[in-house]
C-alpha cells in the first residue's frame, strides 16, 4: 500500500479510519472527505445535551491536539458522487477527483424521511449538527411536540423536550417501542419511562397525514385522531448513503455488503460505520450496525485489511447506550426472538435493573437500566467469553 488512501466520510468511523491508517504506520497521503461543511462532530449529544443547550458546538468537536500530528488532507463540504472501481478514484461534486491506492467508505446515512412533508415547517429529522440547530430553534418557541417513532433517537428527542417543559407525545407504530433491540419484555419495561415523566406514547396506531398548509398544525393518526403539533420530530430510522455508488461495481445490499473483515468486493475498498452491511459469523447474516462504539472500534479492522496486516483483535460484543429521562441504558451483545431474559440485580418497577439474556443457558446478552458498574462487569465477561470466529462470509 502506498501513495494515497481516500476516506469518504468525515464523522466518527471515517475520523477513526483516519487515525488507524496512522497507527498503523502508514505514511503516505490521507484524504478525508465530507459531504459536511462541519469537521468531524460527535452525534450522540445532538438529541440530549445539544438539543437541551448544555452543550456549545465545541463541546461536540471530536478532533483532539494530537489529530493535528495526522497530517490530513481535508476535502469538507464536498459530497463524493462517483467511485471508479478500475483506478479508485474518488469524483467529488465540485468537479474534482482524487485518485487513490485504497478506499474507506464511511458515508454514514440519513433520516428517514415522512413521504409528502417536504417543504412543510417545523418537521424535523435529528441525524445531523444543522438537523438539531433547526429543531433546538423551533422547540425554545413551541409548546406541543409530536415524535414519531419511539426508537432510540425519538425517545431521547422526547425525554430533552418533556425536560424544556413541552407537552410531549410519542407515536408508534409497533404495540411495544423498543422490541426489536431489546425483546418485547424489556421493551415495554423501558417505554414505561414516558408515562413516568409525563409523556404520552401512543403505541401500535401509524400516522396517517400531517395537518397544515406551511407550517405543521396537528398530526392525523390512522384511527383519526387528531394531535395538535407545533413541532413534528420524524424517528423512523436511517437510509445508508450508498446511491453515490451506483455503477462503481461496489456490491450494495442494504448498505456496502462486505465480509467480517470489512472488505468489499471490489480490491482495495473497504467499508466501515453506518453505510456498511457486514457479515456477522454471530448473525449468521450481513447486518448494518448504526451505533457510535461500532463506528469507534470497527475501522481498526477495516484498515488492517486494507493494510494487508492482521487487526490483532477479536469481534468485539455489540454495544449501544441511550440516556432518557435521566436513565442510562445500556446494552451488550446480541439477542435472539426466543431467548431468555432475567433480572439479576434491582428492579424493573424501580426503573434500575440489570436483565441477562441467555441462549440455551449461556449468557448471550445484558441490559443495564442505572446499573452502570455492574452492566461494565458483564459486558466484560460477555466480551472474554465471545469465542474465537472465523471472519470469512
């Protein structure tokens, strides 16, 4: 490997790409590039501390005084349209093109949208800086906020809001928030948050239209009710941002398919982050993870193999956290449809607990609800235990 490597994507997994090119000795030219004015920032405040205004934007920098040493050739605000997959290059929207002797795709993905709502005031998505500059600015000035989506980000958007003093309802579509992640019984033992707080969650109803000429007046659900809405948060998941890749040869297959070594089909390509749809020898299948700590840890392995070097690391557990209404929950492992779930320590009623989820009596999973030493302790064991798996599709 010489040259030139080219990372499209400039957030956390292209920033850790970044810095694991580095790490790992190389020393030839890094061009980082993002669609983004911004440089690289962290997402996970953007629905909680950002979004209650306790933090400023540089409190969401990720960059740090030893980035500088990385010697970075930055291309911000400038979206890649192209990949040729004969010479790697890299086209950019400007009309540029950067030729490279390897590719990491870290271009992330975006808020989902709610068909028919273009151009209609006060709908948001939170996915990006300027998403939550928006929505900051209208909820100081409204009084009733309708989530849809009661998933990680909306629940969070809920729980910042309820906390700024609106009238806050969350609809759902699924009979129990949560249920995919976390198993339909903890699921429901954390949607029992918004009640707690003063939130209403209307859970298994859809929504049919929103209600305004300009701006958002009320959301009409299925069952025709009517929810009065100064402002329409949508939480109804992410798309990967791999259109831009279309013609380049590049396997796509709900996001940049790629084996457990995070390698494409095309040579010197590598996927990490949002938009790459990994094997998973655990799974049993490809599946795109979208949470921070697997952003943080996976371009060490998609580096390596662009490197042509060993990770010298094991498949770490999956991780994700959520702080909602001033709980933190946190997750480890993976879960199955039919795995056991107990209490081990605390109380669901009490809203602190630790759960373990086990598959044919071993533990394969825990959540934590305000349990943060013990939740640490299991995740580690869940970690020494993970065995050895070939990462191979």
């Amino acid at each position: 490997m010489t040259a030139t490597v080219a990372v499209v994507g400039a957030s956390l997994a292209g920033l850790s790409a970044a810095r694991a090119l580095r790490a790992r000795s190389y020393d030839g030219r890094v061009v980082v590039i993002g669609d983004e004015v911004h440089a690289p920032y962290d997402r996970p405040p953007l629905s909680k501390e950002f979004l209650a205004g306790t933090y400023s934007l540089e409190d969401l920098v990720l960059g740090t005084a030893a980035d500088e040493a990385l010697d970075l050739d930055w291309r911000l605000g400038t979206a890649a349209v192209g990949l040729d997959r004969a010479t790697r290059s890299v086209r950019l929207a400007d009309g540029s093109e950067v030729r490279a002797d390897g590719v990491v795709l870290a271009t992330g993905a975006r808020a989902r949208r709610l068909p028919g709502t273009e151009g209609l005031a006060g709908v948001h998505v939170l996915r990006s800086l300027d998403d939550a500059v928006a929505l900051r600015a209208d909820l100081l000035a409204a009084g009733h906020l309708v989530v849809i989506g009661a998933g990680f980000i909306g629940a969070e958007v809920a729980s910042t809001a309820r906390a700024l003093g609106l009238d806050v309802t969350v609809v759902e579509t699924q009979p129990v928030p949560l249920a995919g992640p976390l198993g339909a019984r903890m699921g429901g033992v954390c949607a029992e948050l918004h009640a707690d707080h003063g939130t209403r969650l209307l859970a298994g109803t859809g929504v049919a239209r929103l209600v305004g000429r300009t701006r958002v007046e009320a959301v009409e659900l299925a069952d025709g009710r009517r929810l009065p809405a100064d402002v329409v948060v949508v939480g109804i998941g992410a798309v990967p941002n791999v259109e831009w890749l279309a013609g380049s040869g590049v396997t796509l297959e709900a996001g940049v398919r790629t084996d457990a070594r995070c390698a494409t089909n095309v040579p010197g390509v590598v996927a990490v982050g949002d938009c790459a749809s990994a094997w998973s020898p655990d799974a049993g299948r490809a599946v795109r993870v979208e949470h921070w700590t697997h952003a943080l840890e996976q371009p060490t392995t998609a580096v390596a193999t662009l490197l042509g070097t060993d990770p010298g690391t094991r498949p770490t557990v999956p991780y994700f956290w959520s702080e909602q209404y001033g709980r933190r929950i946190q997750f480890a492992g993976t879960r199955r449809d039919g795995d056991d779930v107990r209490v081990v320590e605390g109380s669901c009623a009490d809203r602190s607990f630790l759960a373990v989820y086990e598959r044919d009596g071993q533990p394969v999973a825990v959540l934590g609800v305000d349990q943060p030493r013990l939740f640490t302790r299991w995740r580690r064991q869940l970690r020494s235990a993970e065995p050895a798996t070939p990462l191979t599709a």
